[in-house]
C-alpha cells in the first residue's frame, strides 16, 4: 500500500488584514509537516501579483517546507507572466499550480492565455526545470458542457505538461471516484490529489457550492440545516465530515489530500489530528 500524499492550501491575506496573519497561519500548521503548501494567486487585474512569491518564498526558506505557487492566465500577458516565474524562481520555488482564473465583470481578458493549457505549454517552454500541476473538477467545470467534454479538455492540459492533478472541493466521494475511473479510462496516468474543503459555514458552503457547480449531498444538507444557526455545532460536524471524508478516500487508495485551510490552522489540526495515524501505515 502507497501512502498518499498530504498537502494544504494557504491564501494571500486581504490587504487591510494585519501583516503578521500569514505567520499566524503558518506558524499554526508547519508541524503538521505536509508534502507541500500551496498558495494562491490573486486574480484579476487589481491583485497583489507579488503576494504568492513573497509567502512562497517564506514558506521555503524560513519554514523550510516545499512550496507551490499558484498561478492564473486571463489577466495576465507574457511579459506580467515572465516576471511571476522569474520572482517564484528567485524565491526557490519551482513548482506551479498553473490555471486559467475565472471571468471577472467588467474586466477586459489580455488574451495571451485562453485556457489553462496554454499557460502550462508557455511554462514548460519558458522554464523547463519547472514542475507544473493542474486543476481538475470531479463534477466537470461549471462552464463545460460535460464531465467527459471536461475531461477531454483535461487530457489536453496533461499532454501539454502537467504532472500533477489537484481537484476542486467536493462533498461526496462517489463523484469523485467515478470521476478518477473516467480520467484513467481517457489515459491520463499523473497522480489526482482530491481537494477538501472543511465545512465551517453554511452559507459559505451554499455559495461555494453554486459558483462550482458543486452538488451538497442529503448527508450534508442535513448537517447544514440542523446547525445552520449553531456555529460551533456546525464547525464542529465540519471537522468530522471531513474527516470522515478523508479516511474513506485514504482507504480508497487515493494518491494524495489537498486541504484547503482556509488560513484557519486549528480546523486543519483538529482534522489533521483524526486522520494523521491513516497516512501512516
Ligand atoms: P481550464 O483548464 O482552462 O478549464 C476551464 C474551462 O475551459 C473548462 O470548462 C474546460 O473544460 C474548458 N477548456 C479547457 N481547455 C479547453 C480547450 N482546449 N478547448 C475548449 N475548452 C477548454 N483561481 C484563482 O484565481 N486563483 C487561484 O489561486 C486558484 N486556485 C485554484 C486551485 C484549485 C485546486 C482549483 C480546482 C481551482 C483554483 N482556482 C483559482 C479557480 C480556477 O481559476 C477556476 O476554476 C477557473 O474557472 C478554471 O481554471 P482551470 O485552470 O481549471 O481552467
């Protein structure tokens, strides 16, 4: 038996929020020892675009845990996606989550990049020594017209680089599996790591779960409605809903958990806590 891989999922603070936040969250989760931590780019033309290279370079050289940055297209042309590989690069981080972003209103798309697949060939061109990783969607992206018409779009992302899959939250592992058994059948062979998202609202959970396109299964509606107005109760059956997500992918085989922390360190530890000893064996 393999034992699969475990990373988490860090964001960039909101620019109002204090400066110490992100330590806070690092500090909170850095002995958990995951294989990697990944962190997200702003989107859009107003973002921060050097925030991911400063906290990636933190993550590498002060809390000595391997980083990934995450990087989108749309709003970005060759020259602004040059200067982000070349500051990842400086800051010892080598390995790129490389994504297309989501249309914002009111916004105008540069065009260099129109899908994700493109970013990862101008990667692969630009910086050979760089490993790139994917994005993929166990219920099908919100703007495809299928799951296997995503997936056809996946295999093209696969074949123009990537060597890594991360999927979007999902809630009910059935989707994912049947969506890891239709990938394989389509020939692409890289390794899926399934993404976790902690419930610790209810409307934040009905939100998420509309942009994505996300179904909330019965077993989860009941939790969200039974505590929608209790947040304690309702983080607390967060914890072991993904928990209990959790173990039963372990016991699936999966290749590796993807936790979205949120930047909340002690809802990832008491998670982490219920299902380190299954990463062990
Ligand atoms: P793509 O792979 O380009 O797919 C997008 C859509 O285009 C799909 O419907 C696909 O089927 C279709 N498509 C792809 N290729 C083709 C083709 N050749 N021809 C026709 N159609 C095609 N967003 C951020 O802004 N910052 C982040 O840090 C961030 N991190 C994320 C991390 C993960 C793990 C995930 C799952 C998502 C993340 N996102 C992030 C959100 C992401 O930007 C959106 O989901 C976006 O809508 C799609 O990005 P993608 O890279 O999957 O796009």
């Amino acid at each position: 038996m393999h034992t699969p891989m475990f990373s988490l999922e860090v964001f960039p603070p909101k620019r109002d929020a204090p400066v110490g936040t992100i330590y806070d969250t690092l500090d909170g989760i850095e002995d958990l020892k995951p294989d990697f931590i990944s962190v997200t780019y702003g989107h859009g033309t107003h973002s921060d675009r050097t925030a991911t290279a400063r906290i990636a370079n933190t993550i590498v050289n002060e809390y000595r845990i391997p980083a990934v940055a995450h990087l989108t297209a749309l709003y970005s042309d060759k020259a602004k996606i040059d200067e982000a590989l070349d500051m990842f690069e400086n800051a010892g981080v080598n390995t790129v989550l490389a994504l297309r972003g989501d249309y914002i209103d009111g916004e105008q798309v540069v065009g260099a990049f129109e899908h994700a697949s493109d970013l990862v060939a101008y990667i692969r061109e630009r910086k050979p020594n760089f490993t790139v990783f994917g994005a993929c969607y166990p219920e099908g992206h919100y703007q495809a017209d299928s799951l296997d018409k995503d997936i056809e779009h996946l295999k093209i992302k696969v074949d123009a680089g990537v060597t890594h899959l991360i999927t979007q939250l999902f809630y009910d592992n059935d989707d994912f599996y049947r969506f890891c058994d239709k990938v394989r059948a389509a020939g692409i062979t890289v390794p899926i790591e399934a993404g976790i998202m902690p419930v610790r609202g209810a409307k934040s959970v009905r939100r998420m779960a509309e942009r994505n396109a996300s179904r909330i299964p019965e077993h989860l509606d009941a939790l969200l409605n039974r505590w929608e107005g209790n947040t304690e109760a309702l983080h607390n059956a967060g914890i072991l809903y993904a928990s209990e997500q959790i173990a039963d992918l372990v016991a699936h085989g999966v290749d590796g958990v993807h936790l979205y922390t949120m930047n909340h360190p002690a809802t990832t530890r008491r998670i982490w806590r219920n299902v380190k000893s299954l990463f062990n064996e």
